[in-house]
C-alpha cells in the first residue's frame, strides 16, 4: 500500500485504501498477512485511465 500511495501522488494511507477499495480498482494477486498485494502495471494502468493527473515515479 506505501508504493501505491507514492504512485498516487502521496495521497493519505486513508485516502489510498479507499482508493483501492473501489470496484474498479484492480484486483490484488495475493492477499498476504501484510497486507494486499497488487501487479505494479496493473495499478499503473488504472492510474493512467482513472487519475491521469497523478505521476507513477
């Protein structure tokens, strides 16, 4: 989830797991322990299509 927050544009951890927690959101290819776990191009090409304005550094 803290990559996906920088990705995001530094967004809360609030505001990234209401985020990620959306229908369209992609879904997590595990689910571990820690936490979720997401395909980094996947979330990627969801940041292009649905918050453009937002960078993926």
């Amino acid at each position: 989830m803290a990559e996906i927050r920088v990705m995001l544009g530094n967004v809360s951890r609030q505001r990234a797991s209401v985020i990620a927690n959306q229908r369209n959101f992609p879904e997590p290819v595990a689910v571990l322990a820690m936490g979720k776990v997401w395909r980094r191009s996947d979330v990627e090409a969801w940041i292009r299509k649905h918050r453009p304005e937002s960078t993926t550094s």
